[in-house]
C-alpha cells in the first residue's frame, strides 16, 4: 500500500507525520494541507497489526462529508490517502479495517456513547479548535492500548483559534502560558504550501485584519472590534428545526461564490412556548468551485429548501434567475451593510437568533469578521465574511417581510 513517503509531503507534514510527542497539533492556515496531513499519519499508524486508532470530529456529519472524504475518495488530482482496495469498509459500524494492518473507527462528538466507551492506540482529530476541553480531555483517556512499537498519541489538526482557547493554552500558543509537557505543534502559513494554485492563493492574500493572521499567516490572534460580538453565545447543540406553537416560515440567505465560498444559510422562523419567535439557523452549504445547477440541486434535495423564501446577493441577478428556473424562491437581497448589520446585532440583543453547531463556518467568521483596527469607517473588513454576508440578507429579508410579526399574529390567532 502507498505510504505518505511515495507523496509530495510538505516540509511542516512531515514534521507532523513523525513527530513522536503524546499530544500532537498541526496548528494550519486555509491551504495548509492539514486534513491530508491528518489522513497520512492516521493511516500509517493504523496500518500497524493490533492498531485501533479513532477518527473524531465535533459532529458525525461534518466528519463524512469532509475528513472521511479526503481519506477514501479522490480529490481532483489528489489520490485518495487510503486507496481502493487495501481496507473493508464497515459503514453501518463506521470501521475501516486495513488490509494486514489494524483498524479505524470514526465518529462525531454528537454520539455522547461513543467517546466514554472505546479505548484506542491513537486518536486523530479534525478541527480540532470545535471540541470543548471537556472533549479533548475525555478523548486523551482512550488512549490506552498498547501496541508494540507504536506510541499512544492524541494528534490534531486545525486553523487557529483565538489565544484564549484551550488548545492555545495547553499547546503554549498563548502569550501568557508554557506548553503542557509531551506535546509539540506544528504552526503554518498558507505560503508554506507551494503546490497550492495561483489563483487560489491570490484569494486568500485579499484577506485582512484579524482572517488574514489567522488563516494566511497561522497566527492564533483575537479579535476586536468584532461586527457581531455576541453572535457566539445564540450558538446551540443542533437539533431538527421544530414546527413551533403556531404557523413557520422557512428561510434562507445566499451569497455567490466560485473561487470564494458559496454560501447558503437555512433556517425556520417558529413561535417557541413563551409566544415570541425566534429565528433558528440550522444548517449551512458552503463549498468552492461548485457549479451553480449544482448548488441548485442540493439545495432542492433539502427537506425545507424547495418551500423556504431566499435571499441571494443582488449583484448577481443572473444567478438568482437561475436559481428560480431551477424551483427554488429566490429573491433580491437588500444590501445595505451598515442597516443589515444593525438589523442582526438587534435580533441578537432581543435573544431571537440561535445558531446550530455544526454551522462551523458561520462559528468561525463571526469570530473574524471584525472593523479595521484604528478606523473611524463603519465598515467591516472584507475577505472571510461570506457567511456573514448571508446571514445578513436573511436576517433584511425577515425584517423586510415583517415575518417573525407574522408568527406573533398567527400565534395570537391560535
């Protein structure tokens, strides 16, 4: 079976494949090759007879479509890290078995049994900067199976975070700490990755302020003046979108993208008990170089994308025309920034909006998406704030339709 030595491993990869250390981060910015980083030291390590090594990430979801993904599929050019042929692949148990080797099991931190009950050799874990301490903690523990030859290790891979986060603690990435003994980061810059394409890199060198150190230079940096300071506390544990006491209306907000991110937010406006309704957002697509038919289509397979009423970015009416040809309701977002932003820091401040977990790109752009530092301008940053453009016009598009006044009459009504 290939092994990551017959690959184009970067220098920091490789740093991260043989680092021996108990406790291992490769601590990436965007392009930084760190899932396939990840993948390589998973596999090789599995690869050994006897070997159980866990696969984790926050949710099972983002784990399939994502990390899983980079591990046994192809990715254009890239093969996949565990090629076809050289495993069993159990998906109904969620266990790769290697060919002459040991085994896999992946799962998300959503399944509560799974992370008290399974000891390891090893655990891999993706974004890593999603899980609370409590789960980094209660994933150290599995690591308990000796295999001769093979060093028990808990190894990680994320983009930064901000210095007060409990990796930059234990890792000494914060100023103001020492690393916890037996571990070892590995940090890296976008420019440290040069198979990545031109255009790709010219993207990400547009970023500024607090999105540019952390996912262009690796830096774990905090954020001030940040444009929503208190969107991280509507974050909840995700659920199914309820139907609420009285009438829904299901909503969405859509900002194009092909080199940058498309990004489509979902979300369902319901009457919970108290009478006063509240503005659920439940689910995010946010992919590059997809076609716009292709976006079309996912979000027509969603089980609300058809009846939902959309808010796409009006610079593009091309685009939202496509989009009603293709049966979704689309309309033409108002964009004015300063007011959208208003009206989304009032639907915070009134305790109306919450936000599942497992919209982690929406999570990580409202932890940048910031005002330039030391400028009188009521203009946020341009750059990483695709998510946030998006909610923006969801949010305007609500306002403008007067719907959550809707769910109070209706609820009045019942």
């Amino acid at each position: 079976m290939p092994t990551p030595l017959d690959a184009e491993v970067l220098p920091k990869q490789m740093q991260f494949l043989t680092a021996p250390e108990r406790e291992v981060l490769y601590s990436g910015a965007f392009g930084a090759g760190k899932s396939r980083a990840l993948c390589w030291k998973l596999v090789t390590r599995a690869s050994v007879p006897g070997a159980i090594e866990l696969l984790v990430r926050k949710t099972n979801v983002a784990l399939k479509r994502s990390t899983l993904k980079t591990l046994l599929e192809s990715d254009g050019d890239l093969p996949a890290v565990l090629p076809a042929g050289a495993y069993t692949h159990n998906k109904s148990m969620q266990t790769i078995r290697i060919h002459g080797g040991g085994e896999i099991m992946y799962f998300g931190l959503d399944d509560p049994d799974k992370i008290g009950s399974t000891p390891a050799t090893g655990v891999a874990i993706d974004e890593a900067t999603e899980l609370t301490e409590k789960d980094y903690t209660a994933l150290r523990g599995r690591i308990r199976v000796k295999v001769k030859g093979l060093p028990r290790q808990i190894y990680s891979a994320t983009n930064p975070g901000a210095p007060s986060h409990h990796l930059a603690q234990r890792f000494g990435l914060a100023s103001d700490c020492e690393a916890a003994p037996d571990t070892k980061v590995i940090t890296t810059r976008t420019a440290d990755n040069f198979f990545l394409p031109a255009d790709y890199v010219a993207d990400l060198n547009t970023f500024s302020g607090v999105a540019r150190k952390r996912y262009v230079e690796g830096l774990w940096v905090a954020a001030e003046g940040l444009v929503y300071p208190e969107m991280l506390n509507c974050v909840v544990a995700h659920s199914e979108p309820p139907l609420g006491l009285g009438d829904y209306e299901d909503v969405g907000g859509i900002d194009f993208g092909w080199s940058a991110p498309f990004c489509a937010l979902q979300g369902r406006i319901y009457v919970p008990d108290d009478g006063i309704p509240v503005l659920y957002i439940y689910s995010e697509r946010y992919v590059r170089e997809i076609s716009l038919g292709d976006h079309a289509a996912a979000l027509m397979k969603t089980p609300h994308g058809p009846n939902a009423i959309w808010a796409a970015d009006p610079e593009d009416p091309e685009a939202i025309r496509d989009l009603q040809m293709a049966g979704l309701r689309v309309i033409k977002a108002k964009n004015g920034i300063k007011l959208g932003i208003g009206a989304v820091n009032g639907l915070i401040s009134s305790g109306r909006l919450f936000i599942s977990d497992q919209c982690t790109n929406l999570i990580r752009e409202a932890e940048t998406h910031a005002y330039p530092e030391g400028s009188e301008v009521e203009k946020p940053v341009k750059g990483f704030d695709h998510a946030m453009a998006a909610i923006r016009y969801l949010v305007m598009m609500v306002r403008q339709r007067r719907l959550m006044e809707w769910m109070v009459e209706a609820f009045e009504r019942n």
